[in-house]
C-alpha cells in the first residue's frame, strides 16, 4: 500500500505540471507584402520564469529550416540570415513564456508550416515542447477603381460617388469598400462601409441621416459599389475617399483584414444656393375697387429642382398670405389666394380689392435643403417692390360743432354736440369714430404756461365704441366726470358734470370714417375736424355766509345749551360743507374746538372736550345749509362764546373733496349766573414732628356758606400732595378720593404707607403710617366741591380748592438709634473677657502642669534649706 501511495503521488505531480506548448490557430492565410505575426506561448513548466524559443519552418517533404531562436543568436539558417538581419524576420518577448514571430512584409516562399519548440527545463518530460501552424501566402491582386464624381454640385444636389473593389478569386477571400471624406484641417471621417458580409456600417455623424435616407446604396450592374449622398451642404464639400479591403474568415468566427487599399476618388465643391437664387415679382398695377388683383412671383436657381421653397407675399413689410415648403396655405381667405404655378412661378389673387389693399408688395422666398426630416434653410431673398395702387372714392360728410348746454358759473354742467351731416359715397358696414381735442385759452402775455396752445387730447370713441382717454383726462373719464357718447350713429356728444375754470378753452371734435379692411378688421378712410368752439364764462369767486343763533339758552347750571348756524352761498354748484364748533372763555383768550363735523358727516370730539361729558355734545346736520349745536348740563366751565367756523367744499365724481371757501359765524355767549354755595377748605394737624415709624395725620376741613344744599346733594373731589422742598412746585400726588368715594393711592418707592378716611360730610384725613424721613416735606389737599343744582336737578361742580401748606418734619431719634448698639457692644466685650479668662485657666491647670513624681524626702532641713 505504501508503494502504491508513493506512486498515485508521483502520478499526479507529474500530470500538474505537464509543459504545453501552444500557437496561433491555423491554418492562415495572409497576402503577400502583408506583416504576419505568429503567436508561440508555454505554459505547465519547471524551471526558470523566463523560457526560450525555437521557430523553424517547413516545406513540403524538405527538412527542417531553422528560422531564429530567442536563446541562440546564430540559429538561423543562411537563407533567412540576411532577413533576420535586416528586421524583416524577427522574434519579440511578450513575457515570460510569450513570443512572436514576425514577418514584415511576407512573401509567397514563406508559405510553409512553421513549428515553434522550446527547450526542456522541466525535471522530467511530460506534455509537449513544439506546436506548428501552417502559413498560406497568395499574390495581393486586391484592386480600387473609382469613378471621379462631377466636381461642382449645387447645393440640395446629389452626388454619386461609384467605386469598384476587385480581386483574383483563388481562396475564399471577402471585399469590402469604405467612402470617407477628407476635408481642410479636419481628419479622414467614413460616411459609410458595405463590410465582408455585406452589412452597412455608418461613420459616427452619418447615422441619422442614412436612416433618413440622406445616403442610399446604389449597385451597378458590373459590381461596383456606389453611394448617393442626396441632398448636400457645404459641409459635404471636400475631397472623398474610397477604401477596399480584403477579408478571411478565420476559425472562432471572426473576420481578418489580410490586405486594404485607399484611392481618392476626386475633389468635389458645393455651390451655394443664395449664390444662384434670383426672385422677381411683376407687375406695377392700378386697380378700382372691387377689381381683382393678380402678381406673379419668379423665382429661380441652379439647383431648384431639389430645393423646397416657402413662398410669402408681404405688404409694406407686413405678411399678407404664404405658401410653405409642404404646399399648405397660411393667412389666406376666399378673396387672399396664392397658389403655384409651375416650378419656380407662384401666383397671388385678391379678389374684391379694398383701399386698404394699396401698398408695396414683395415676395420672400426662402429655399430649404434637404429631405427625410433633415431639412435646413438654405437662403432667403425678397424681390423687388411692387406698387399697387387702389383708385377709391372716399367718404365725404360735413362735420359741426354745437354747444347743447354753456356754464354760466364755476361748477354749471357743459355738453356739446357733434353732428354729421350730408354722408356720401360710405360703403357698406362702414362706421364713424370721434376724437374730442381741447385747447386752453391764451393767458396774458408773458405768461409761457398759457402762450403756447398746445392741443390735448380728451378722448375718443373708435369703429367700435371702444374709448381711449387722454392723458390728462383720464381719471375724470374713469370717474364718470366726463362723458363721451354716441346718441344717434351721426350724432356724438361731450358733457362736464361740473365744469371746471381750467376747462375754459377751445374744443373740436374730429370724425373718422371707418370701412371693413381685408384682415377682418376695420380701416380709416376719411376724417373730418370741426372749427374750434370756445366755452367760457365769468369767472366769479365764491362766497360763504354763516350765521349763528341761540336755539336754547342755559339760564343756570345742568341746563342745555342749542344753537344753530345757518349758511347761505353765492357761486357755489351743490356744495359739502365742514363744520367746527369752537369757544373761548373771553375775546382775549384762546380759541379751543369743541367739535368738528366733515363734509362726509364724520363726527370728532375737538381738544376742548372733557371725555367724560361727550354724550352731552351734539352737532347735527339739520338741513341741507344748516347745522344745530346742543350742550347737555351746561358748567361753570362752559360759560364763554362759541360759534361755528364753516368750509365750503365741491367734489367731481370719482374725486375727493376741494376746498372752495370759508366763513365764520357770529359768537354766542353763554354767560349764566351761578347763587350756588361758597365754599372753603382748610388743613391741620396734630402734630407737625414725628420719630421714624410712628403715624402722623393731617385733616382736609371743608366748609360751605350761603345757600347750602342736602348732604345728598354734596360731594367731594380731595387730592393730597406732597411737596419736599419748602416752597416748591404743586407737589407729588399721594393719594384722591372721587366724589363717589373710590380711592386712589399712587406708587410709593419708601417702606411708609398712606390711608385716607372720611370723618363726616366735610372732612378728610390723611393718615401717615411708619414715617420716614423721604415723608418729610410740605403737604397741602385740593378739593373740587359737587352739587345738585336746586333749579335743574343736575350735577355741578364748582371751582377748585387748594388749602395752604404745613410741614411735616421726621426727626431722627440719636439715643434711641445708639442705646442698641451700645448695649450691644458691651456685652459682646463682658462675654469675651470671659472667654479669655477660662481658656487661660484651662490652658494652665491642664497643658502647663509637671506630671513626674518627686519622691518627698525625710530630711526635712534638707528640704528648707533646698527651699
């Protein structure tokens, strides 16, 4: 069994490492003049990396003939020696185990089979160290013949490029043939390649337009090949290129190129079209109305036959019909016709001619190249100018100017009336439009801003009504001011609401005559202008008269107060009025506004309005020039002179109030005498020095004298202030009670607080608690006294009162301030003497004391004496 291991071992090193010696695959075939190169390789050897060669050849029944070897320099035979001299044969490492053998222009004695064999390096021998191939040389009869093309080809011209690739059939060899294109500064491009298996291959930007059949095969009948190229361009100029090559079909499928040959076929040039295109239109033409217009439109070319032309027909430089290169119509109408003719002849009809139809007609023709999806413009060229005239008898109509309504004042309405008469020769369907056109009056001289007459704009009606402003009217014909209208189809009208002063001037009215047009629209024909008609009028300045009268008149406090104020106009046109209700207390004294009404009756509340009283104030519209003033519960305070201030204001439709004028009214007084009480008021104290952190108090004593009203008839207003510096300005507010007993304290920044108390009907205390010294300082009350007036029930507040000053001082306590601290520190000194005292006893009788024992000795004179 051990043997039998050992060998089974042996057995399969020896199959691993089997040497196989490998070459091209063959047989081959090659043309004579053609480089060949034959493959040798190894693989499954021992020994080296690098591994040697030996190639020999034979021929029919002959030996051997040594060739070249990679290891041996002088291995070849003497036949070949010059050969491997020269390079013509040679052998090349590839690697390792790789070589080539190479033959640089092969000859037809070197048809043999050649046997590539490399020297044992192995431990043993296993495999194979040669391997052969056979090669095949024939004679290279491969021959390109090609037909020159014409050299100058228009462009959207053909060209046909012929070649014929032949060879002497010996084997079984395959042609293909290759056109290209070489062009100045740019490298050899195919266009197309009919391969060895007759395939079509396209170069890289010739795909698309062999698939849109720009490029098509044409094969002769004696074999050549031949390619059209349909359609060219200045890009396909240059000189073109045909290539034949010869092919073998090798083992494994795969074709072998064995010989090829290039011949250029001839240069060829492409005329451009613009170069050859001429377009003429004929003929001047004068028509009448309704007669049938006929142009023709020439055009011609070197290469038109292959050009597709788009054929427009323009009037005065606009587009009147067109015919596209696909023979379909555009912009044309059953009267608008352009149809073809012929090659190169186009035709437009209009039929029913119109004015409108008069111009210069041209013809623009643009001639495209190409086919199959691959179209391009190629040129484009406009004719000559056509005139055509049209004879037509336009319409004629007489045109005035009549004022329907003139101001007399400032604001008065204005119309005037544009009317057409005596119409002749207006066509069917015809229409008429206006243009309204004003003209200011000359100013006096000197004066540039009215010297010069310019013409403005109002506005204008077209052939179909639609309105078109001027610039400086147009808000006013937005806002309905100024109105244009049609009243009858001859008769047109302009009218002002409210006449303006800067509207007095010249005005004329112009009138269009409006046909059908052959685009379906409407054209001018005729116009006519009026003579200018001057509006103008006195100018007289507004005036405004108002007048104030006493409705009501308040004989005592809490009655109610009316006046009204009448207003009256000259040279006013439906105006608003604004109105302002003011007062004074004397003639002297200045003027407050109590209210105010605006134009569009909105109400406010004037300065001199207490906010608490404004549901006691009225101001009403009671007519359309009179206005009503009422005040409720009439004060002390209210007595002095009122009286309205008016505005007159004006207003266009659409527009915002202008003001025109104002006017004052009389005043009228209200001035009633009040035998109400008198009353009095008077400040005490308890105290005038207080110590921190006690109370002070002070008492506000009013009193009342004369006609004195029922507790329930009296109230009170008290305000407290404190002022810190003697003799100083009115003083911080501390705290208020209202006349219906709600307390107000304002923000304190000190630890002290305030408390006010009612003591009865007529005194009020002001209560300090936990004084400092920021409360030191003056403090004084303010009173305002309230009563129910005996005669009207209402409430009246008399006239404030201020009580004289007294000042309060907060003294600072010195014993009581020291005695604390003083007790303190003393104790503080006793308690740490003490401490002293004991630590130092502890410190002696404990830390400082002798712990050894001396034994007492028994001489006791001894002991003295030692003592």
């Amino acid at each position: 069994m051990e043997y039998l291991s050992l060998l089974l071992l042996f057995l399969s090193m020896g199959v691993s490492h089997a040497r196989v010696v490998s070459v091209s695959p063959g047989p081959l075939l090659r043309v004579e003049g053609q480089p060949v190169s034959l493959r040798c390789d190894v693989t499954g050897y021992e020994g080296p990396r690098e591994q040697d060669f030996d190639w020999t050849m034979q021929q029919g029944g002959a030996g051997p003939i040594q060739v070249i070897s990679t290891f041996e320099p002088k291995y070849s035979d003497v036949s070949l020696s010059d050969r491997v001299a020269s390079g013509d044969l040679s052998v090349v490492r590839l690697g390792d185990s790789v070589v080539e053998l190479r033959i640089q222009e092969v000859r037809s004695s070197d048809s043999a089979t050649y046997l590539c064999s490399t020297p044992s390096t192995d431990s043993f021998f296993s495999g194979n160290y040669k391997a052969g191939v056979t090669l095949k040389v024939i004679a290279n009869t491969l021959k390109v013949d090609p037909e020159a093309p014409e050299p100058v080809i228009p462009e959207g011209g053909d060209i046909t490029l012929s070649c014929n690739v032949t060879r002497h059939f010996t084997d079984p060899t395959y042609l293909s043939v290759t056109w290209s294109l070489r062009r100045p500064g740019i490298p050899l491009v195919d266009i197309l390649t009919v391969g060895p298996d007759g395939d079509v291959v396209t170069g890289s930007g010739s795909a698309q337009r062999y698939a849109d059949g720009g490029l098509r095969l044409a094969n002769r009948r004696d074999g050549a090949f031949g390619l059209v190229v349909a359609g060219v361009t200045q890009a396909d100029a240059g000189m073109y290129v045909c290539t034949g090559k010869e092919w073998i079909h090798e083992e494994g499928g795969q074709w072998k190129n064995i010989v090829e040959k290039t011949v250029e076929m001839g240069a060829v040039a492409v005329t451009p079209t613009a170069r050859s295109l001429s377009v003429v239109a004929k003929s001047n033409t004068t028509l009448n109305m309704d007669d049938t217009l006929t142009l023709t439109c020439l055009v011609s070319a070197g290469n038109l036959a292959s050009l597709a032309l788009e054929v427009t027909w323009l009037v005065d430089g606009r587009t009147a019909v067109s015919l596209g290169r696909d023979g379909v119509v555009s912009n044309g109408s059953p009267s608008v016709g352009l149809e073809r003719l012929g090659p190169g002849e186009f035709r437009l009809v209009v039929y029913g001619v119109r004015g409108s139809d008069k111009g210069m007609y041209s013809c623009r023709v643009r001639a495209w190249v190409g086919g199959g999806g691959r179209w391009y413009q190629a040129a484009e060229k406009t004719s000559n100018p056509v005139q055509v005239l049209v004879t037509q008898i336009k319409p004629n109509f007489a045109v005035t100017l009549t004022p329907s309504s003139t101001p007399q004042v400032t604001g008065d309405p204005t119309e005037l009336a544009c009317h057409v008469t005596n119409i002749t020769h207006f066509l069917a369907g015809g229409r008429l439009g206006v243009a309204w056109e004003y003209t200011p009056l000359p100013g006096p001289p000197g004066d540039r801003l009215t010297t010069t007459q310019t013409t403005l704009p109002i506005g204008s009606l077209d052939a179909h009504g639609n309105l078109k402003s001027g610039t400086l009217y147009r808000d006013r014909l937005e806002s309905g001011a100024i109105l244009l209208t049609r009243v009858e189809p001859d008769t047109f009208k302009l009218r002002f609401l409210r006449t303006q002063e800067v509207d007095m001037g010249a005005y004329a009215c112009s009138v269009t005559a409006w046909t059908p047009s052959r685009q379906g629209g409407m054209e001018e024909v005729a116009e006519f202008l009026t003579p200018p008609l001057t509006v103008r009028w006195e100018a007289k300045r507004p005036s405004l008269t108002a007048v104030a009268q006493r409705v009501r008149e308040a004989v005592a406090g809490g009655a109610t107060f009316e006046m009204s104020c009448t207003i009256s106009h000259v040279h006013l046109q439906d105006p608003g009025y604004s109105v302002l209700v003011q007062t004074q207390e004397s003639l002297d004294s200045a003027t407050r506004t109590v209210l105010s009404l605006s134009p569009d009756s909105v109400l406010q509340h004037g300065g001199a309005t207490d906010p608490n009283r404004r549901d006691s104030l009225v101001l009403t519209k009671t007519g359309p020039a009179e206005f009503r003033f009422r005040l409720a519960g009439v004060q002390q305070a209210d007595r002095g002179f009122y009286w309205c201030d008016i505005t007159a204001w004006t207003k266009q439709p659409g527009q915002a109030w202008t003001k025109a004028v104002s006017a004052k009214s009389n005043k009228v007084q209200i001035n009633f005498q009040e035998t109400g009480p008198t009353f009095a008021v008077a400040i005490h104290s308890d105290t005038t020095t207080v110590y921190p952190w006690e109370t002070a108090k002070m008492v506000c004593a009013l009193s009342v004298s004369g006609a004195s009203p029922k507790s329930d008839d009296l109230a009170y207003e008290v305000r407290w202030y404190l002022t810190r510096l003697r003799g100083g300005n009115k003083g911080t507010l501390l705290a208020s009670v209202d006349r219906f007993g709600l307390v107000k304290k304002e923000a304190r920044n000190t630890s002290s607080d305030v408390s006010l108390e009612r003591t009865d009907t007529h005194t009020y205390a002001l209560n300090i608690h936990a004084t400092q010294d920021s409360d030191s300082g003056e403090y004084h009350c303010q009173a305002t006294p309230w009563y129910r007036s005996a005669s009207t029930g209402a409430w009246t507040h008399g006239a404030d009162l201020t009580s004289t000053k007294v000042f309060l001082t907060v003294r600072f306590p010195m014993w009581d301030s020291l005695k604390l601290p003083l007790l303190y520190g003393s104790v503080a000194s006793v308690s740490v003497g003490l401490f002293s005292l004991l630590l130092g006893f502890i410190c002696a009788h404990c830390c400082c004391r002798n712990t050894t024992h001396t034994p007492r000795s028994r001489n006791k004179l001894m002991d003295l004496e030692m003592d």
